[in-house]
C-alpha cells in the first residue's frame, strides 16, 4: 500500500509536468489546428534558462532558496517565452494559411535548430544542478515502509495549481482569453468580428511557452540533470497527453498529463522501467481507438 | 522573416528607411535577449563539480549585429514587393512538371553513368548511394503521404524492420540478400497492417502522433530486446551481397569465384561499392516504375481521390480504411526495402540510425520536393543529403543548417520546391484546383 502510494505521488508530480507542457500544445492545435512540433524544445531551453540562471545567481552570491527560486522563475518565463513569441513570429506565421503539412514542416525545422542550437552553445554533456530544494515529508506506516513527499513535488503541485487557476481565469474572464475563445471556433470570422488574430496567436505561444518554462524549471529542479535533448521526449508525452485529454481541452491537457504520469510511474514501480515509454505510446494508442476524441474532447462534426 | 512582408509593404512607397531601421532595431533587442543566456553564457562544471559560467557576450555581439544587419537587407531588399503568398507554384516547377518524362530520362541517364564519370570517386559513389536511398525511401512514403494524403511520422520503423529482418535472417538462418528482400518487404508490410489496422480510422493529426509514437517504440523495443536485437550494440557482421553468387572478396573461399575473377578483372575494393550503388537505383527504379504504375490503376485514383476529399469517397462506394491500409502497406514494404538494402551496405546496424529524426528527414524529402511529386522527391533529397555534406568541416553544425535550411525552404516555397500539381485526370477544360479547403485560416 506505501508503495503504492509512494508511486501515486511520484506519479501526480511526473503528470503535473507533463501537463503543464501539453497545455501549450493544446491551446496551439485548437487555435490554429499545427502541432507545434518545438514546443519541447522550448521546454528545454527553459529548463537551460533556469540552470543557467540559477548558476548566476550561485555565482552573484544570491542563495536564499525562495528568492533564487522567484528570480529563476521570472527569468526563465520572460526569456522562454520570448523564445515561443520569436518561433512563431520566424517559422509559423509566414505559412500561416499555406497548406496543412506546411506549418508542422517548418516546426519540425525549428526543433532540430533550437535543439543543435543549445547543443553547439551549451555543450552536449549532462548538466548537473546543486539541489536547490531538498528534504521533504516522511511518513511511516506499520509494516516500515516510509513515503516520502519532498519539497520539490509539493512546490510543483502548488506551482501547477496556481498555474491553472490564473489560466483558467484568463481564458474564461479576460479580453484575451475571449479572443482565443473566438479564434478556436473560427479564425476567419473572429477576424471580421475585429480581432487581432496576429496578437492573439502570438500571446497564446507566449503563454504556452511560459507555461513550458515553469515545467522545465521544475523538472530541472525534480530531475538535478538536463542535456539538450530532454525536448524531444518530453514534447513527445505531453503531446501524447494532449491528445489523451482532447486536444484544444485546457482541462483535459491537464488531466491527460496526470494520466499519462501516474501511467509512467505505475508502471516503472510495478513492471519494467526500459519499457515505460512504450507503455505511455501504448495507452494513446489503446486509448485513441476507444476513444478517438480523447478524455475530455469534443466529438468533430465532419461536414462537406 | 517575411513578416516584414506584411509591416513594410503596406505603407510601401514611403521614403526614407527610418520604419525599416526602427524594425530592425527591435529584432536585434529580441535577438539579443535571446542570445544572451544560451549563447553568452555556457555552462561548465568547474573544478569541484558544480557548474560555472563562461561568458562569450562577444558572440553575442556579433550575432546581435549581424541580426540587424540581416533584417535591415530583407526589410529594403522586400520594400514594396508582393507578399511572397503570390508566389506558390512559380514557372520554373511548372515548366519542370510539364516536362517531367524529359528530366526524368535525364537523370536517370546521368544516375547510370556516374560512376564512369570522370569525377568519379569513392567519395562520390558512396554520397550518390545514399542519395538513391533516400530517393527510394522518399518515393516510398511519397505514396502514404503524397498520395494518399496520411500524415506519417514514424516511417523510419518500417525501414527498420527491413533492415533487422535480413541482419536477422542472414544472421541466423543463413539467408542471403536476395532471398531476404521479399521477406523484409513482406514483414514490413505486415508491420505496417498490424499498426494501420486500429489507428487508419483515426484524423489526421491523431495518425501523425501514432505513427510516432510506433516508431518509436520499435527502437525502444531494439535497444531493448537484447537476446534477439543485440540492444543498443546493434548487430554487426551483416553479409554483404554479392553479384548474383559471386562475392566481392580478393580471396573467395574454397569452390567459389569472386566478382573481379569472373570477369578477368584486377581485384579492387570500389567494385563493390558500384555494385552497391547500381543495386540501390535498380531498387529505386523499381519502386518509381510501380508507383507511376498504380497512379494508373483504380487504387492509386482512390488514394488521390481519398486524399482530396474523404467524404466524397465514402459517398461513392470507396472504403476508406481499406484504401488506406494498402496505401500504408505498400509505402512501408518499400521501406522494408530500402532498410534491407541499408543492412546490407553498412553490414553493421544499430538502433541508433532509426530515430525519429531520420523519420523526420524522409517526410521533410517528401514535403521539399512537392507532394506527390516524384522529381520534386529526387531533388528534395539531392538537396537534404548534399547540404551536410557540403559543410561537413563544420561538423557540429551540420544539423543547424539544416533545421534552418528547412525552415527557410518552407517560408520560401510552402508547397515544396516542384509544387505543381496537376491532377491526374481531368474532365473537360477545368483546371486543376488545388483543395481549397487547406487554404483557410489567416486573414
């Protein structure tokens, strides 16, 4: 039962990751219908970001937890997310109304770029991070088995949480989060209604990639290491978890995450942990045939 | 880049450079917020372990610079141009398109003669081989993707399991090449039934990150499955093929004639690498002359057909999911092929060279030339496989050329370099009309 419980936990804080990233991809697809294929890679370098903010920090002597941890997170989130704003402004809006296959070509570019890019500039070596966030909760139950609930995962639920409340509030009951309303029913007419649709993509690959650059601060600070190519797999389950929730569903990105999480770690703690990606491909493709708008997504009218 | 299009053409005639300096200037604010963390400061362990930094705000200087420079050339250079939209398709890819037979014949008499060339080195045979698969595996997706219009990103599987079905056949069984290639085509096939079978029925999008998601898991599965894979070390000492029974060796075993003694020829190493090489075009004709073949029949007409309108289709009597798995099916044999052919030229393989990102190269052949394209193929991957080369002293970076390159080919020419379609029947005088309902979108 600790065990089970342990892996539970495990799980929640893997998911919670996950899903923070596959937000950005969902809000991307249900906008203007690309997989926004760099999308990991942004997640990437906003874990860069924060390793080498955290270093500056180290070397500028600033070593109190809480405020090193704030100023990394501005950092991380204004540079990823003006990495997000600059990707799309280069490699997605000059094709936008081209064809289909067009914009995801381009994207596919652009992660191979982002990725030597940080490659040929950091180094391909492993980067090892100082703890900056130890210790934790334990508890024993009866037979001696302890669970521990460290710092770190109950920073990035809480992280997480506030998160997805502040996004859930700007989506539902701000101007902008209207307009992406409007842009994800029908582009052409929310620009006749008079919006910016221009503005209104740009802002929304901002804040996936703010939302991309908190996950890979905590994965930076949960994981200790990174290495320039943690994009591809990561971008790789979070679209996976997008796709499991619905995609274009805010809600479901974040529950397909917390599934696909719980799914990894239950199964790296029960069966084989060599194996645990091909479990989590597994499951989107169990999951697509049964349910082929995903968890949480709106069944498509195909009209002529 | 070509936002600039929108920003600058529009109050055009203006004179004076002073919008385009101010825009210019914000690009290089951008460019060096950008650089500053991840190019101006590396990370490095220092002495005892933890990482320090090393600055290079030099380079960032001069990437801030040269952004400038290169955004102020564009925004004057593209001053009260037409937006680059109304320059799909082009004359030079319809003239190529229209003449398609001729450059076809050309390049295959130049493929067949380049190993007599003149020029014509190790070098250039072995760069040319790769060229032909690449070609082979372009023209092999092109008929999953170009023609029946399915996304797929995990092409590189079903080269993969050509390539292990013979390393495992030949290495087990004894079969040689020519006994394993129908069974590589064969099993891949099977593959691609057994992965299209549930997931055919899905959107789209939803096929693109399956078929992902497949590739990937069968390199997970070979770096994996140790007993049978050999895991990570891959499997080495592949036969290579020889000419009909004839090996490619200066000292044939007892009871055997080599290749150079059949024929009365001074024994050398390159003999071996011209066979390769015919072998692979003779493998890519092959593919080629089937796939212009089945475009002709009632399955290719309903792959094209599918691809345009599914609805449509469905109305007319034609089963999708059907259609679409012979599509998959034969696109994925012939890259059981090609791996095939690839197993037995290195002679040694890992799962290494079935990543995603090699899926990635081959749809990007697909997408460059021009779907459905079969030149535009052949010069998409003359392109892909020549441009690494071109800089290969500039070893690392090889691939951020590349990403950049096919981010700029695609901004340049969104429907890939011959992007001229013409379908292939046609009723009357009307014109061909691409689907419009790709086109939506923007304002």
């Amino acid at each position: 039962m600790a065990y089970f419980i342990q892996q539970l936990i495990n799980g929640v804080a893997l998911g919670m990751v996950y899903g923070l990233i596959a937000i950005g991809y969902s809000m991307v697809y249900g906008i203007i219908g690309m997989i926004n294929f760099a999308h990991g890679e942004i997640y990437m370098i906003g874990a860069f970001v924060s390793i080498i903010a955290f270093t500056l920090l180290g070397m500028l002597g600033i070593s109190w937890a809480p405020l090193a941890l704030l100023l990394v997170l501005l950092v991380a989130i204004a540079i990823t997310a003006l990495y997000g704003w600059t990707v799309e402004r280069i490699a997605y809006r000059p094709l936008r109304g081209s064809f289909r296959l067009a914009p995801l070509i381009s994207a596919i570019g652009m992660s191979i770029f982002l990725q030597t890019y940080v490659q040929v500039t950091q180094g391909a070596k492993i980067k090892p991070l100082q703890p900056v966030v130890t210790g934790g909760f334990t508890f024993e139950d009866a037979s001696g088995f302890t669970i521990t609930i460290s710092w770190i995962q109950i920073l990035i639920a809480v992280l997480t949480l506030v998160l997805m409340a502040g996004f859930t509030w700007v989506i539902t009951s701000t101007p902008l989060g209207r307009a992406q309303r409007a842009c994800e029913q029908d582009l052409k007419m929310a620009a006749l209604c008079g919006v910016d649709v221009d503005r209104t993509i740009s802002l929304t690959f901002v804040i996936g990639a703010a939302l991309a650059a908190v996950a890979g601060l905590m994965a930076t600070l949960y994981y200790g290491v990174i290495d320039f190519f943690i994009g591809f797999l990561a971008g790789v389950k979070a679209f996976t978890a997008a796709v499991l929730g619905g995609i274009g569903s805010i809600p479901g990105a974040m529950l397909g995450g917390l599934v696909l999480g719980l799914a990894e770690a239950f199964w790296s703690g029960y069966f084989s942990i060599e194996y645990k990606d091909v479990a989590a491909f597994t499951i989107l493709v169990v999951v697509l045939i049964f349910l082929p708008t995903g968890i949480l997504g709106r069944p498509e009218v195909e009209k002529v | 880049m070509t936002t600039a299009l929108r920003a600058s053409a529009a109050p055009s005639t203006a004179s004076g450079i002073g919008p385009q300096l101010k825009d210019a200037g914000l690009a290089a604010l951008v460019a060096a917020v950008l650089l500053a963390p991840i190019l101006g400061m590396e990370t490095t362990p220092g002495p005892d372990g933890r990482l320090t930094l090393a600055f290079h705000f030099d380079l960032v200087a001069i990437g801030v610079v040269l952004v400038f420079l290169g955004r102020l050339a564009l925004a004057l250079f593209l001053r009260g141009r037409p937006p680059v939209r109304a320059r799909e398709g082009g004359a030079v890819s319809a003239f190529v398109s229209r003449n398609a037979a001729w450059f076809g014949l050309a390049g295959l008499a130049f493929a067949i003669a380049l190993p007599l060339l003149p020029f014509s080195s190790r070098y250039v045979i072995d760069v040319a081989t790769t060229v032909v698969i690449y070609v082979m595996l372009g023209w092999g997706l092109n008929i999953v993707v170009g023609l029946a219009g399915l996304l797929d990103l995990g092409y590189v599987a079903f080269y993969a399991v050509g390539a292990y079905s013979y390393a495992l056949f030949a290495q087990w069984f004894g079969f040689g090449f020519w006994m394993c290639l129908p069974i590589a085509g064969l099993l891949a096939a099977t593959a691609g039934v057994l992965l299209g079978f549930p997931v055919l029925r899905l959107r789209g999008d939803y096929l693109a990150i399956v078929t992902l998601g497949f590739g990937e898991i069968i390199r997970l599965v070979l770096v994996n499955w140790y007993e049978v894979t050999g895991g990570p070390n891959g499997i080495a000492d592949i036969p290579r093929p020889s000419f009909f029974g004839f090996p490619f060796t200066r000292n044939p075993a007892e009871g055997e004639t080599a290749f150079h003694q059949l024929f009365g020829l001074e024994f050398s190493t390159l003999h071996r690498v011209i066979f390769l090489y015919y072998l692979a075009l003779a493998l890519a004709l092959v593919t080629n002359l089937f796939v212009l073949r089945i475009r002709k029949l009632p399955i290719g007409r309903a792959w094209e057909a599918l691809r345009e309108d599914e609805i449509a289709c469905k109305a007319l009597g034609i089963n999708p999911t059907n259609t679409k798995l012979t599509a998959f099916a034969l696109g994925a044999m012939f890259g059981g092929f090609a791996g095939s052919f690839f197993a037995t030229r290195q002679g040694f393989i890992s799962p290494e060279s079935f990543t995603f990102i090699e899926s990635a190269i081959i749809l990007a052949i697909v997408v460059l030339g021009g779907m459905g394209s079969q030149i535009g193929v052949v010069l998409a991957a003359t392109v892909i496989v020549l441009l690494p080369e071109l800089s290969r002293e500039l070893e690392t970076y090889r691939m951020l050329f590349f990403g950049a390159a096919m981010v700029l080919i695609m901004i340049w020419r969104p429907r890939g370099l011959l992007a001229h379609r013409e379908p292939t029947l046609r009723l009357g005088t009307a014109t061909g009309a691409t689907s419009l309902s790709a086109r939506g979108g923007g304002p």
